[in-house]
C-alpha cells in the first residue's frame, strides 16, 4: 500500500468517525428541516419543484438532496445527519488532492 492511498484511507476513517460523532436525534434546525422538507415529498417531479421553489443553498448540492428524497438513510432526524456522512468523506479525500504530493511529504 501506497503512502498516499494510506493517507487516503485514513482520511475516509477519520471522516467517518467524526461525522459520526456530529449525528443525533435532536430537534431538526431550520437548514436541515428545509431538508427534510424537500425529502418527503411524494414524486420526483413535487420534489424538483420545492427545490425550484425555495430557491435557498439546497440547489448547490443536488445529489445531497436527491439522495435525502429517496430515503436511503430514512427520514429521522438522525437519518437525514447520518446521511452527510458519506458526502463528508468525499469531500475529506477529495483534500487529499488538492495539496500537491511534495507538501504532504514535508
């Protein structure tokens, strides 16, 4: 194994254990209750049209949403946090890259 595809793999674990210390059943906020707003809604075609309608950040992470609308996670309050988890550790190996590979030597 690659030092870089180490460094890879411990940024999605350590990506992992710290969304997953962020998630809880407590009141929704009011980002995340337009969330879910958005995710019960019946059709595919409803649920385009609250995206257009609300008009907020939501439309910046389509995929986020369309997945909270499917329901992969569930609709819960601790479903719709748990389900920024996997977007997390995109994101966490996604900084691997940016850094040019001589300053991760340093």
């Amino acid at each position: 194994m690659t030092r870089d595809s180490k460094l890879c793999l411990w940024f999605i674990v350590a990506s992992l254990f710290i969304g997953t210390l962020g998630i809880s059943n407590q009141s929704l906020w009011i980002d995340e209750g337009q969330s879910a707003a958005k995710a019960m809604q019946p059709s595919l075609s409803s649920w385009w049209t609250k995206m257009a309608q609300d008009k907020g950040s939501d439309l910046q992470m389509p995929f986020y949403m369309f997945c909270a609308w499917g329901g992969i996670f569930g609709l819960s309050e601790y479903a719709l946090r748990a389900s920024n988890i996997p977007w997390f550790a995109v994101a966490a190996v996604a900084m691997t890259s940016i850094f040019p590979k001589k300053a991760r030597t340093t």
